[in-house]
C-alpha cells in the first residue's frame, strides 16, 4: 500500500516531492523547505535539516521520511528506523544519477506520482542531452565556496562540480579527497581559478554584503560570480534550473 502520511527532511526533496503529487500527503517538512513557493503555508515544521524535532515527528505518525545522506544526519535516520518509522535515504552526486532517483521516488509513492515522476525525469534527461550537444565554450578553471570562516569549496565529487562540469568548468580542487575541502582565498589563485561562483546556500554569500571583501580578497582579474545556491545546489525538480544556470554561465565564461 502506498504511503499515506510523508515527512521530507530535505528541502530539494520537499519540492520534488510536491512537483511529482505529493503535497496532500506531505505532513510536515523542514522550517528550510520553502519551495514550491505559496504552497507548503500551514505545513508543520520539525526543526532544521541538522536538529530535527524527532519527538514532534513521530507524533505526526508517517508512514515514510525522506532523508540525504548529505544534508542529515546519520543518527536521526537510524532513531527514526529504530522507532520503526521507514525511512527513504538518497545522495545524487552527478546530474545523470537525478532522474532515476525521481522516478524510483515516484514509485513509491505510487498512486499517480508515478507518471509525473516519469514526466519530471523526462524533461531532465532532454535537457541534459540539449546541454551536452551545444557548443561548450572553452574550459575554464573555477573554485566554487560554500562556506567562509573557514573558507570551504567543493570536490569533484559532488553534485555541484558535475552540474558546473556541463557548463565547461575545470574545479581546482577536483582532486581533493575530501568532498569540502577548506581551502584559502589566496590558494586558489595559486592553482589557477579564474571564475570564483559563490552560491547563495548553504553560506548565505549576497553581492550586496560580500562584494567588497571578495574584492579584496580574490583580486579584480578574476571573474566573482554570485550565483543562486537553490539552482546550483539543489538537485530533484530543480535540477532543470540548474541546467539553464549552466547555459547561462556558459555565456558568461565565454569571453574570458
């Protein structure tokens, strides 16, 4: 039987959950999960993606939670298995691995999601294929930051470097074991990066706030890019806008 009662713990899986039918049976979500816009008003919040309110979900009693391995915890998955709650964990680290994820989600909630799931995971694969078949400008080199105090960037093995890969960039720290390596300022100038993106999550990076000290920081040769953290980081139904953020920083990158 399908589940009746869902709970999301991630805020990119609440709005996959909610474009592939599932929003009458989401019972609560994260006081992140903000997106679909004007549509999760009224919708019990269990505390953040780290600090879950456990005792307030189950009180809602789901049939199923939906967990990443990346944004959750560990422990809070295994007390909600151990309190004999089902829990859905998933990790996407390439954009490719994105539509069969949102069709396995489809299937489990059966009752329809199934064929919006498939619709969803359609239009991606589309896109990506378009993606991939335009003329790639030429590769740059690029450190992406997601956190400062300390300075944190991104591994090749992540989503947001795959996603970034279709756009033509080179991450300097690709290589790095480490999936969010900390890294400085004047290291990755070192290593070469000429585009430095700095997505609006999970630091809350603003041009408005931060563009002097990246200034300052990374020097005026480069290229300082502020860039939407849902669109880059993100992946389930906004993977499609994080294929036209790749398009469009194609054009950004292609006169350097």
């Amino acid at each position: 039987m399908p589940p009746r009662r869902l709970v999301s713990l991630c805020p990119s899986i609440t709005e996959t959950l909610v474009a592939i039918g599932g929003l009458q049976r989401l019972v609560a979500a994260t006081k992140f999960c903000t997106r679909p816009g004007g549509l999760l008003w009224g919708l019990p919040r269990v505390g953040g993606t780290k600090n879950p309110d456990l005792p307030r979900l189950l009180a809602l009693k789901p049939d199923l939670v939906f967990v990443n391995e990346e944004e959750n915890r560990r422990e809070d998955a295994e007390a909600l298995e151990a309190a004999g709650i089902a829990v859905d964990v998933s990790l996407p680290k390439t954009v490719e691995q994105v539509p069969n994820e949102i069709r396995r989600w489809g299937r489990l909630l059966g009752e329809g999601s199934e064929a919006e799931a498939e619709s969803l995971a359609t239009r991606i694969e589309r896109e990506l294929e378009v993606l991939r078949r335009e003329e790639r400008p030429a590769p740059f080199p690029y450190a992406c930051w997601i956190w400062k105090d300390p300075w944190m960037t991104v591994s090749d093995d992540t989503y947001v470097a795959d996603l970034l890969r279709l756009a033509g960039g080179v991450n300097v720290y690709g290589a790095e074991e480490q999936r969010y390596p900390a890294a400085e300022p004047e290291d990755s100038i070192r290593r070469g990066a000429k585009v430095h993106l700095f997505p609006s999550e999970p630091y809350p990076f603003r041009p408005e706030k931060h563009e002097a000290m990246t200034a300052a920081l990374f020097g005026q040769q480069v290229l300082r890019l502020f860039v939407g953290g849902d669109d880059y980081c993100w992946h389930g139904a906004r993977t499609l806008d994080g294929l036209r953020a790749m398009r469009a920083l194609r054009k950004r990158v292609r006169d350097l």
